[in-house]
C-alpha cells in the first residue's frame, strides 16, 4: 500500500487542535514542525478512493476553527505521495535528540545519545503525539523540575501521550505515577517507553477520558493539553487534588490565558506561578 504525506501549515493558535484532529483521523500519527509563526503538521493517510473524502473533511474541518475562536491565519496543504517502503522510517528524520529543562536529553529510540550531564530519556513516539519538542513540553519539563521535591511520592498525568512526563517524573524521584490517556495509540506507547526506560515499578498507565473512573488524592496533577479539553478537566479534577496540592497546566494559547485562569478560580484555585514561551503559557495552581 502506497501512502499520502499531508502537510499542513497554520497558526500556532490553531496547530494543536489540527494535531489532534489528524491524530485521531489518520491513525497513523502526527509530526509537528515549527515555522516562525506557523505550525506545520505531517500526517499519512492511505492513498486509497477513500482520500479524497479525508481530505475534503479535513480542510472543511479546519474552516470551522474560527467558529471555536481559533486564529488558523492562511492555511496552506501539501500532498505527497509516499511508497509502503519509505513510510514506516520517513517521519523518524523529524525527531532529533532535544534537551529540555535542565536535567534531560530526550533521545528518540532508533538515535544513539550520550551525555554524562543529562538524564537521557529514550523515546519511541509510535502512533502518539510527539517527541516533547513542542514548547508545552518543554514547559512542563521545566515545572516538574521545579515543584517535584522529597515529599512528592505521587503524581497523576493527564494526557501522556508517549509518556515523556511521566517518565521525567519518576527519573525526578516520584514513585507512585499514573498516566492517563484517551488515545489507544498513545497508550501502547507510553507503556513501551515506560519499560524502555526501565521505569515499570513507578509508572502505570490506562486508557480513560481525562479523570473519569478515577478515585484518590495526589498531590501534584499535570496535564498537557488543548484548553478546550483544560476548560473541561477544570470542572473535575479538583476532587483528586490533595488540600496544598498543585495542578500544573500547559498547551494554553496566550489568548486562552485569562479565561483559564478566571475558571480555575472559580473551582477554588490559586495561580501560583504562570510561565510563557512563545505563545504559550503554562500555569501552576494550588488547591487551598
């Protein structure tokens, strides 16, 4: 089977939706690309009679972007077709070695890395949503190693995705972690990354939307997610929060910023910290 490249090249605003769109689309995983002001998102499709209809679905889709409030600037789309032989390795020359906070050098699986300063952390992103070289990540990479101390033996992780956070996380010195994520793709992988990483005894992960089904208290919650879904999460994980403790949030679009943090404080949180880079923002809340 022969497949198609699709490339498509929209705001930062809008780039993370579309990723996810694609995601749960294609089924064959997503590849984000920083251009300036723009986003570029790769995803393959099979090249059979049914692309015609995914394509159309998917630009009638990203027309309705604004109706959401989101900016998607000139959208551009480019197609490319890509033999069975070449697909299985051609996204792989996206992902690069990438050093994040201070302590940790994220190494694709198929890459050889070495570094006597940095935790390496392998990652094989399969079918899931990136490597961790989005700013979000980066973000959030820089929280954990701020706000993890000694008394923090527990943390949920709300949309995984490949696990990189949860895997930070217990290299950080948290031993009780439990990732959740709603995409099956996701799931398989962060669970091979886990074991990859040699850290199956502090990390389990599920399949679930968002908090549902889940029970207990932790002290410290992160989630790296789309603000539409943030908006959502805020209505129900206050309930896990132990009293003191801390949610962190990133994938926040600046322009999202206010009514992020306006609904968090209507669920009885307090701002303590708000960090940006780029476009993005990323907030850590405390339950009082």
């Amino acid at each position: 089977m022969n497949w198609q490249e699709v490339r498509v090249e929209i705001a930062k605003e809008a780039a993370e939706a579309v990723a996810h769109y694609l995601q749960e689309n294609s089924k064959h995983g997503v590849v984000i690309k920083e251009n300036d002001e723009y986003m570029e998102i790769t995803a393959y499709y099979p090249a059979d009679d049914s692309f015609s209809e995914n394509l159309r679905d998917l630009k009638e889709w990203v027309k309705n972007l604004k109706k959401f409030g989101l900016e998607t600037g000139k959208v551009k789309y480019q197609l490319q077709l890509t033999a069975e032989e070449d697909w299985s390795t051609s996204w792989q020359s996206f992902f690069k070695p990438l050093y994040l906070g201070d302590r940790f050098l994220i190494c694709p699986g198929w890459e050889d890395c070495d570094d006597e300063e940095r935790i390496i952390i392998k990652i094989d992103p399969g079918m899931a949503f990136g490597v961790g070289s989005h700013e979000t990540t980066e973000l959030s990479i820089q929280l954990l190693e701020k706000y993890i101390g000694n008394k923090t033996v527990k943390m949920l992780d709300i949309g995984t995705g490949t696990g990189i956070l949860s895997i930070a996380a217990a290299y950080l010195g948290v031993n009780n972690i439990l990732g959740i994520d709603i995409d099956k793709a996701a799931v398989k992988a962060a669970r091979e990354n886990i074991v990859i990483n040699n850290v199956s005894d502090s990390v389990t992960v599920i399949q679930g939307d968002l908090t549902e089904g889940l029970s207990g208290k932790f002290p410290l919650i992160i989630a790296n997610l789309l603000p539409d879904i943030i908006e959502r999460l805020l209505k129900t994980v206050v309930s896990l929060m132990e009293k003191d403790g801390l949610l962190i949030l990133s994938g926040i679009i600046s322009n999202k910023e206010d009514k992020i943090i306006n609904l968090a404080r209507g669920e009885g949180l307090t701002v303590i910290e708000q960090c940006f880079l780029g476009e993005w923002v990323s907030l850590v809340l405390r339950k009082d």
